[in-house]
C-alpha cells in the first residue's frame, strides 16, 4: 500500500507541475497581442469619431455579442447589458448622438492577455467625457473591459464591459 500511495503521490504532483506550466505559457505570440491592441486603438479614434458603420465592423456579428453600457431606460437599471449586433449599434448611436463623447484610455495601463489561441482580453482604465442619459458631460473614470474573438484572420469585439469607477469615499474623521 505504501508503494501505492508513493507511485499516487508522485504521479499527482507532476501532474500538478505540468498542469502550472500549461497555465504559465501565453496562447498567443506578441505579434497577435501587438495586433489587437492596435485595433484596439483603432476602436478608440472610430468612436471618438463616431463612426457607427466602422464600429459596427469590429464587433463580432452575433446574437451573444454583448455590450455593457449606461442605460437611458429606467426599467433597464442605471448599467444594462444590450446583446446582440442591432441593441449594439443603437446603443452606440444613442450615446454618440447624444452629445460630445471623448474616450481618452490610459494606454499605459493597457493590457491584453491571450486566454486560449482564439480569444483575448484587453483591460483599460480611461476618462469618458458623455452626456448621455444624465451624465453631466465632464470626463469621468471608467474601465474598458473587452474580451476578443479569432474571427477567421481578423479579432472581433465579443464583449465590451464599460464600468464607471465609483468616486473614492470621503475619508470619516
């Protein structure tokens, strides 16, 4: 039995050390990371330009694209997530129209991670300046947090979270 529990113990624990250096190493070479933070300041200057049809080209074309974004609709909550390709442009149409929008990302900051070979993510703090439902048009911090999809040769937008940072609390005396 010992013999059982030492060839166990062994075979667990290289286990374990293979199981860490698969985890270790990054799916994607720096090339690829180095490509989609480009698109990813290309999706800046479209949406400072509010260019709605070259947006609408970066994300990916599914009913699961998901973005998450201020709402002007009470009933959807104050932050609401709006999937699929059509609830995404109109969203972005509403906030682009509704007054001047400025992204200014703190490039960085700026990081992207390959998670398997044909998806990423990238994570960015940044200022937006909106006026969108109720925002008083003064730049604010948000994150920017987008996860990436291998689309045949190009990188799409699967999924882009926009959180507001909450101001920090007053210091009690």
């Amino acid at each position: 039995m010992y013999k059982t529990l030492v060839v166990t113990a062994s075979v667990l624990s290289a286990g374990t050390v293979a199981s860490e250096s698969a985890v270790r190493k990054e799916p994607l070479d720096a090339t690829t990371l180095g490509a989609i933070k480009s698109k990813f300041g290309r999706l800046m200057e479209l949406a400072n330009k509010h260019d709605f049809k070259a947006l609408h080209e970066m994300f990916w074309q599914s009913p699961s694209t998901l973005l998450v974004a201020k709402s002007a609709i009470q009933s959807e909550g104050n932050w609401a997530g709006f999937w699929g390709n059509e609830a995404i442009d109109q969203k972005l149409h509403d906030i682009g129209s509704s007054g001047p929008v400025v992204l200014e990302p703190d490039y960085s900051k700026l990081k992207v991670v390959g998670l398997t070979r044909d998806v990423a993510e990238s994570y960015v703090p940044m200022h937006i300046t909106v006026s969108y439902a109720g925002q008083d048009g003064t730049a604010k911090p948000f994150l920017m947090i987008i996860n990436w999809l291998r689309v045949e040769k190009d990188w799409k937008i699967a999924s882009e979270i926009i959180l507001p940072v909450p101001p920090v609390p007053a210091a009690k005396d």
